[in-house]
C-alpha cells in the first residue's frame, strides 16, 4: 500500500512540473498565487511521496499530503455536487480511496518513522 500511495503522489507532483495541460487546469482553478501554490504543491507531493516510498517520517509525510488531499477535495469535487449526487461520487471517488488509504498510513506509522 506504502508504494501505491508513493507512486500516486511522486508522479502527480512531477506531471504538475511537467505537463502544461495539467499546469494549466490548476492555474483555471482560480487559486490565489495559483502558479506559486502549483509548484509548492507538487513539490510537497514529491518530497512527501519519496518519504513514503523509503519509509522515512511516512506519518509527517502523509500530514502535509491529506490537506493538499483535502484542498483539493474542496476545489474540484464539492462543486459538482450541484450536478447531483452521482456525478459528485464518481468524480470524488479516487480522492477518497487517496484520502482513506493516507489515513491508513498515518494510523499504522509510529510517529518516530
């Protein structure tokens, strides 16, 4: 589970370096300092996740990524829940499972790791 979550977070951080399509649906999301808080999130994402992957801090690690989890929740997903409630399950349901299995790794991780 500990690489799954690794791999999710390592490429999401690189692909928000990397792919302009990606770089430019954060930047549409009308965040304030967007482009700033874009790098800062997918270097938290990349830093956080290779932290995981070596199993070093993994419960610090999954701190700072549960609220860009939750951030992220807020921004995109509750929007669509004026398109009714399925539409809003289908397109929070990734988030979720990340959210969920981050909790997982924070409960099982003594804090001294």
């Amino acid at each position: 589970m500990r690489y799954s979550v690794a791999y999710v977070y390592i490429i999401s951080g690189l692909m928000k370096l990397i792919s302009a399509d990606l770089q430019n649906y954060f930047l549409s999301l009308g965040l304030p300092y967007s482009h700033q808080l874009m790098y800062i999130v997918a270097f938290v994402e990349l830093i956080c996740g290779v932290l995981i992957l070596i199993n070093k801090s993994v419960k610090k690690a999954t701190i700072p990524l549960i609220i860009i989890m939750i951030g992220a929740f807020l921004v995109t997903k509750v929007p669509v829940l004026h398109s009714g409630f399925m539409p809003f399950a289908f397109n929070a349901r990734l988030d979720i499972i990340m959210l969920v299995l981050l909790f997982i790794l924070y409960s099982r991780n003594p804090s001294t790791r």
